[in-house]
C-alpha cells in the first residue's frame, strides 16, 4: 500500500505548520530583480526534477515573472490564476485557505461563495510579504498534485530567503 499525502493526515501539514511559514518567509523589499531571481530559481528546480510545471510571480496586479516548462499546459495557466485570486482576496497560502475550510468541516468550494471557475483553495500559490508592508503579491505553481505544488514553492521561498 502506498502513502498519499492527500490524504495521510501525518503527512500533510497542519494549519499552524502553514501559518508558521508565512510568518518565516516574509521579503524585506520585493523588486523586479527579486522576481526575477527567484522565478529563475524555481526554473532551475524544476529542470532538475523535471517537473512539468507553469510558474508564475505577480505584484500588485503586474506578472513580474512567467515560464511554462516541458509537460506543462494551458491548464497550468489557468490554475496558476484561480490559486493566485485566492492569495489575493485572503492574503495567505492558497493551500492554507483550503485547510482553513476543511478544519471547519467543509470545503472551499461549498463554503466560499466564490465562482469555482475563478477561485481555486487548492495548493501552490504563496503569498509574497514584505516586512512592514502586508502582501504584495503572489508566486504560483502548477503542474504536481496540489500539496507538492505548496511544498515546491515553500522550499524556493526558503533557499530565497535563506530560511
């Protein structure tokens, strides 16, 4: 039998583990070469693993940053924009607004009452906040199952920021 990190409790985070790495990965300036660079890091990731993925990183409503690696597709894309609203309407993780809703028994899309077509609580956009001034944006991924999109981002935002 395998172990699924959908659905394995042990292995999937719980909301104060995501809520700690908001608190640790916070920028303390966000600028166009800092998109650049860790958007280029999450390439470079992404490469060695071959992970088929479309990351993205805006800023106050701009795409600083885009690339579509090999095994990615349109979908990609349109995940990358719904996740990305759910950070930007809720000013955190979208993997941890989805566990919010599951912790009280139900689920984003029965509970939000947002377009499931624009919204999507599902993981791989994290919020991008600078130290003093709150969210200003987001960076994305898609492309792995919804708890490896978080984690990959996670662990690009730690070696950025030297977490």
């Amino acid at each position: 039998m395998t172990r699924d990190a959908q659905t394995t409790p042990e292995l999937t985070p719980g909301i104060e583990e995501l809520e700690a790495q908001e608190r640790r990965l916070v920028f303390s300036r966000f600028t166009y070469e800092d998109a650049w660079a860790l958007g280029s890091l999450l390439v470079e990731m992404a490469r060695e693993r071959q992970a088929p993925v479309a990351i993205d990183i805006h800023r106050a409503g701009q795409q600083l940053f885009h690339a579509a690696l090999p095994g990615s597709t349109p979908d990609n894309d349109a995940w990358i924009a719904r996740k990305r609203r759910v950070v930007e309407r809720y000013n955190a993780a979208s993997y941890l607004v989805g566990a919010r809703f599951r912790a009280k028994g139900s689920t984003f899309e029965d509970s939000s009452r947002l377009d499931p077509d624009m919204y999507a609580a599902h993981g791989g956009s994290f919020p991008i906040t600078v130290e003093n001034v709150g969210v200003v944006g987001a960076v994305t991924v898609s492309g792995l199952p919804q708890l490896q999109d978080h984690r990959f981002v996670v662990e690009a935002l730690e070696r950025f920021l030297g977490a």
